[in-house]
C-alpha cells in the first residue's frame, strides 16, 4: 500500500485538531467532477466526526485535462495569504461547473479580496511553485489521478463514499487496522 511521502506540516492547509487521531489528506483538483462529488461527502465525514478528523488538502491539478485547474489552485492559494483559503477552496467547488478566470476573479470580490491583486498573482505565477510543491509530494507518494485519499498517511484506495470513509476511519479512531 502506498504511503504518504511528504508529512503534514504547518505550511499544509488543514481543518481539525493537529492531535486529532486521523488525518485525511486529499490530493485534489478544483476541476475534477469526482472531487467536486467528494467535496459534500468530506464536509459531512468533518461534520459526524468533529475533533476526531483532522482534513488537509493538497493541490493536485490535472492541467493537460483539466485547464482551469491551475489557476484556481492558484487562486485558493492567493486567498489562503489572506486568511482565507478554506473559504476559497469551498467556493472554487460550490461553482465548480462555471470555473474561469473570470468566475474566480468575481469569488475573490466576494471574499473582498484584491482583484487586480489576484490577476497580478496569477499573471506572474506567485503561487505557481506552492502548487507545483503539492503536486510534487502527490507524485512522489504514487499519486495518479483526483481525488487521491490518505488516511493516517496511508493511501486509501477503496471508493470515497460517504459510509466507506466513515467506517475506515471509525476503524483507525478505535485503534483497529
């Protein structure tokens, strides 16, 4: 089984306790319909688990198929500088069947964010080597395609429905492998 190579650090985006007893990395693509079909499921396993689960996500953009996914990694990761990156990482998939350029320009307006700001950024690619970090990492523990999950740093590769998580989560917080 595939483990994960790069640990959680404080420079990782996460929801939860650091001492939480499991940590649930995803390796995601903003543009991805199955991590768009995640997105809800991971909010319900962060909502039934509370305390328990700590959630990082890591950029994961498939570029040659997926080409707003870049940019919008990127833009998640201008809005995280200013406090606000899971807010933008929620938006970016609540509006993920129109995502642009423009689209992501009028989310940073709503999170009252600079829009020349963020065209700046992504003109110049200020975040451009953040996201190919992630990617990075996700290549050198075996990841292949979105989402990739790791559970406890090792590579969950059953389906990511709901139940199927919960169980094998619930599992590891009982200290059972």
């Amino acid at each position: 089984m595939a483990t994960l190579k790069v640990p959680v650090g404080p420079a990782d985006h996460s929801q939860g306790p650091a001492d939480a007893p499991v940590t649930l990395v995803e390796y995601g693509d903003y543009e991805c319909s199955h991590c768009g079909h995640a997105y809800p499921i991971i909010k319900a396993l962060q909502k039934k688990l509370g305390k328990q689960l700590r959630f990082v996500f890591r950029d994961f953009p498939l570029r040659e198929i997926h080409p707003n996914a870049e940019v919008a990694a990127e833009t998640a990761e201008f809005a995280a500088t200013h406090g606000k990156f899971w807010d933008m990482h929620d938006l970016i998939f609540e509006n993920q069947n129109s995502l642009s350029e423009q689209m992501l320009e009028e989310l940073a307006h709503r999170l009252t964010l600079d829009r020349q700001a963020l065209r700046d950024a992504l003109r110049s690619g200020t975040f451009a080597e953040r996201v190919q970090g992630d990617f990075s990492s996700g290549v050198r523990s075996g990841v292949n395609g979105t989402p990739t999950f790791f559970i406890n740093s090792q590579r969950h590769d059953g389906d990511f429905e709901l139940e199927t998580l919960l169980q094998v989560i619930q599992k590891m917080i009982h200290g059972h492998k």
